[in-house]
C-alpha cells in the first residue's frame, strides 16, 4: 500500500488464498475518508487505492473504525462508523 499523509491502516482482510483486501482512513480538511486496495498477490503488489465512501453535500463527517470481511462468492462487506463533525447522531 502506498505511503498517504494523514493515513492509519485500520483493517486487513484475507480469504484463504492470495487475495487479501486492506483498508484505512485517511484524514483530509474537515472529514475522513476511507480507501481501499486489493492485492491478488498476498500483498506483494496492491491495486491503485479507491475512495469507499463519500461526503455529503453540505455536511462534513468523519469516517471510523472501517473493518472488512471475506464472504463467499468473492464477495467483501465493509462497515464503519461515521458520525458529523458538528455533532449528532453516529451513522453506522
């Protein structure tokens, strides 16, 4: 995974073979972002990371705690936590 300013590797996911799955936060002005990667290679090399979630429109939240999980089928299930920056209820 590439070097990213203001980022914290949060979880790392595997399922059974060579494919592992690596995600973490990044912080940027007034929100968190959370990334992913893929690795087909068992972490050799990893794909170019992609943004996982999206801000709101008019609303800034900080994104936590992001933990992915191999389910069958090739298929991944990732959650996090988010909750506004100008306080409120926590989204999960």
């Amino acid at each position: 995974v590439r070097t990213l300013p203001h980022a914290r590797l949060f979880d790392l996911a595997n399922r059974g073979d060579n494919v592992w799955i690596a995600t973490w936060t990044v912080s940027v002005p007034q929100s968190t972002r959370i990334y992913m990667s893929r690795s087909t290679n068992a972490g050799v090399s990893w794909s170019t990371p992609q943004l996982v979630n999206t801000a709101i429109s008019g609303v800034n939240y900080t994104a936590e705690q992001p933990s992915i999980v191999s389910g069958d089928q090739n298929r991944w299930m990732l959650v996090w936590s988010a909750h506004p920056e100008s306080g409120g209820p926590t989204l999960v």
